[in-house]
C-alpha cells in the first residue's frame, strides 16, 4: 500500500507542488487507487496529478471523509476530466453529503458540499451514500458514522438548516478510510471532526471482530491502553 499526499496546506520541500487550505490523499492499493478528498479546487488538484506522475484514468473512487469545500471543492474538475476520457467515477460518500452547512467561525458562512448531484452525475459520477460501514473492494471500508463517546472531542461550530432556522450540526457525515493490512487496521481520516480517539476505537470494534474474532477483546483492551496506534501520520486541517 501507497499512501500519497496531494494537496495540503504546505508543499514542503517540493516547489512544484501546489499547496493550498484542504486536503486530499491517494491511497494505491494492489488491485484498486482511490482518491482519499479533492482539496478546495480542482485546478491545483491536476497540477499536483501532473507533478506527482498520477494518472487520473486509473482513479475510478473518490472517497469523501465528509462534505466541507475544503475536502470537495475539487471534485467538479476531477469529473470533467475523467469525463472527457469516457470514465465514470464511483463517489462514496454519507447521505449528508449534499445538506447545505454553515460555518460560524470566524464569520458566518456556508462552508458546505458547493455542487448538486445532478451537475456531477452528468459529469459520469456514480453516488454511493451510505451513512453503515461498507466494503468499497477487498478490505478496504468506509467506517460509516462514527459514535462521538468521548466527549472531550471537539467538533466545532457547525449549523444547518431545519424549519426556517439554524440549528447545531455535530458532522455525522465525518468518516474515514479503513484499510487491511498484513500489520493491522490503516485509517486514513480527513479532518475527524468525529474526535480521532472515536475514530479508532469506532474502527477497532467493526473491523477487527470481521477478521480476528477469536483475539478481538485482548486487541480491544490494547487499544483502550495505548490507543493501538503504531504510526501516525498528522496533516494540517482548519476546517
């Protein structure tokens, strides 16, 4: 498995790539590559594609972590690309996807998804909103909605629209890629919004019973201990 970062707030030591606010990884397994978030816009998006050697005709899933502009506002641009190929694309993401969100911080704000359904299914994208764990190819998941337990975990000030007035969003739509790998569970998260401590144990308790039942509960008691983490790997989000 291959993790690569392609867009981030910082490009590092590599001035050929375009950084700027947002996110988004391209996780390349044996038999599949998924790209892991757009990032805010699709143009630096394909300039980091064309630096980075990634050809967007091998990329057939996008996987959402969740739906701020950060994360999705270059998904439009990746469509017409793909599009012009002849590609459909496979989108996973939560049934919140597409419900309006605003950002109170540091004014008020719409911070959500900035495209509908119908501009982006003409662009050959194929929805999956699925709100349960699901299995997007041969171990590798969604985590589906994440229980918020800890409650030391922030979440931020987040709103949505019900009955004519603003009302609290928690971001149940905040999931993250699930990976099965020789050494354990990989989880690549977005902006965990849904507290990286949930995030884990979320994961630990779905996907490790699926393939080690029998050492389930000493594996759980380790990651209650030390959280189980053997790496991490940690990218900016101001979300």
């Amino acid at each position: 498995m291959k993790i690569t970062i392609v867009m981030d707030d910082y490009s590092g030591m590599m001035r050929e790539v375009v950084a700027h606010h947002g996110f988004s990884a391209l996780v390349e397994l044996e038999n599949t590559k998924i790209l892991v978030d757009t990032g805010a816009n699709g143009e630096d998006l394909l300039k980091n594609f064309e630096v980075l050697g990634i050809d967007i005709s091998e990329i057939n899933t996008v996987f959402l972590t969740h739906r701020h502009y950060d994360h999705t506002g270059g998904l439009k641009k990746f469509l017409e690309e793909r599009d012009k190929i002849g590609k459909k694309t496979f989108v996973v993401a939560h049934p919140d996807l597409f419900v309006p969100l605003f950002s109170s911080k540091p004014f008020l704000r719409e911070s959500g998804f900035p495209f509908t359904r119908e501009e982006l299914e003409s662009l050959g994208a194929v929805f999956l909103l699925v709100e349960e764990p699901f299995e997007m190819t041969s171990g590798v998941f969604s985590t589906g909605f994440v229980e918020r337990e800890e409650r030391y975990e922030r979440i931020g000030d987040y709103f949505r629209i019900a009955d004519g007035k603003l009302v609290k969003d928690n971001l149940p739509d905040d999931m993250s890629l699930v990976v099965k790998s020789e050494k354990g569970l990989v989880i690549v998260a977005g902006c965990s919004h849904a507290g990286i401590v949930n995030i884990v144990k979320h994961a630990s308790r779905v996907f490790i019973s699926r393939w080690d039942s029998e050492h389930r509960e000493t594996r759980i008691q380790s990651l209650q201990r030390e959280c189980f983490c053997h790496y991490r790997g940690i990218s900016p989000c101001g979300s």
